[in-house]
C-alpha cells in the first residue's frame, strides 16, 4: 500500500518540472492546465495542494525556484510541505494520487 510519504515523492518530479518551467508563477499559471505534460500535471498538483498560495507556500515554492536542481534541502521542505498537507486534509493524497500516471498510482494509506 503506498503512503502519504510516497505520493508526496511520487508527486515531486512533476512539482518540480512545473517550478521550473514557471517559477513562483506556477501557483497562478492556467494556461497549459489541460495539457498532457508533466510541467502541467506538476502545475495542476501544485495548485490542488497550495491552491493559490499563502506567503508560506509561495515563499517556499520561491526558495525552490531559486535554488539549484540538486538543492536537497530545499527539494526536502517542499516535500515535507506536500505531506503536511496531505496529513492535514484527510482524501487529499488519495486525490493526488489518481491524477498521477497510471503506473504511478496505488492504494494510498496513512503514514
């Protein structure tokens, strides 16, 4: 059964390719929502776990956008943000979960 922490790491490659590709616009980007790419499914999740951002998580999404590609440190707090969330908002990684590419997805428990 895949938990909370593994869609939280399932969901970090896409959350960076859309930090990426719009930096701390991402929160706000509608544009290419639709579109079948993982900057978009990046965007889409970002949007669903932070909606349009308070200061922390734009602040965060900052810090990542600025930093370097293998910065871990900062990569580990927007994980650990994606989790809190999903610990916060019970279902919420079970919705994540699904919009993940197929193979990707699994059972999402607790913890």
């Amino acid at each position: 059964m895949e938990t909370i922490i593994d869609v939280a790491g399932d969901v970090m490659p896409f959350a960076l390719a859309a930090i990426g590709a719009y930096g701390t616009s991402v929160l706000a980007k509608t544009s290419e929502s639709a579109a079948d790419t993982p900057v978009a499914l990046g965007t889409r999740v970002l949007q669903r776990v932070f909606g349009r951002g308070d200061a922390y998580a734009r602040g965060l999404i900052e810090r990542v956008a600025d930093a370097k590609p293998d910065d871990g440190p900062s990569q580990d707090a927007l994980r650990s943000a994606i989790v809190a969330a999903f610990t916060d908002e019970p279902g919420l990684a079970r919705e994540v979960a699904a919009m993940l590419p197929r193979a990707r997805v699994g059972a999402v428990g607790g913890a």
